[in-house]
C-alpha cells in the first residue's frame, strides 16, 4: 500500500511539473516585420497596388474574399518615388505578397517590387506592365 501512493505522488508531481512547462500562451504566432516596396523606372500616377496586411484565419476565407485581406492603394511611382509599407504578418511564407499594375496604359513604366521578412530581402520581380512578389508561387 505504501508503494502505490508513493507511486501515485511521484505522478502526480511529475504531471503538475509537465504541465507547469507548457507556456500559457503556446497559440500566440510570433508576427514578422514584413516591407513591401514598388517602384518604377519612368514616372507613373496611378499605379494600382495590391499588398497583404493581415493573415486569413483559413484558406476557404482567403477565397471567399480575397480583397477582404488584400488591400489595394493608388500611387504614383517614378524611379526616385518608391512606395513603400510595413506590415506584420504571421506566416509570410503563406501570405507575404505585393503586387503592382500599370492597368490598361499603354506606357508601360517597367516596375520593380521588393519583398522584405524581418529586414531580409526574400523576393524581388520585375515586369514592364506590372510586378509581384511573394514567397508563395501564385
């Protein structure tokens, strides 16, 4: 009798001891300093601009609406008038993602964009009429 409750208090410590070592915040996402960048090679006013601010909590609600997660600004660019934005984002391998467009024009500017994680410069494109950049291949 005596080794079955030494046993079970030598249990017990030790599942109060394991549970003491999950951090109480185990689901918080480390977030990551995220930088997007356009610009473009000859002026351009108007460029339409496409970024992502924040994580879709699933894929299903990125398609339901991905415009929902995915903002989109006007800006008028040149090669020494860059656009540029600081987000934070938990997973930019799934969502880090910048895109910029010329539209219909019929002046392509020749864009740039960059695609920066925590300081580190993970994508860069280019494109006459347009540019993205992403880790993930759309």
């Amino acid at each position: 009798m005596r080794f079955v409750r030494f046993g079970a208090t030598v249990l017990l410590a030790t599942a109060g001891l394991a549970a003491a070592t999950v951090p109480a915040a185990a689901d918080e996402a480390v977030m990551h300093q995220i930088t997007y960048s356009v610009f473009t090679e000859q002026p351009f006013r108007g460029a339409q601009v496409y970024y992502r601010d924040t994580d879709p909590p699933t894929w299903a609600d990125y398609s339901h609406d991905p415009y929902l997660f995915s903002p989109k600004v006007e800006a008028d660019l040149g090669p020494g008038q860059q656009w540029t934005m600081n987000v934070q984002l938990a997973n930019p391998n799934e969502w880090a993602m910048v895109m910029a467009t010329s539209g219909p024009s019929k002046f392509p500017p020749n864009f740039h964009c960059v695609l920066a994680v925590d300081g580190v410069v993970v994508s860069q494109n280019s494109g006459a009429k347009g540019a993205l950049c992403s880790l993930r291949h759309w």
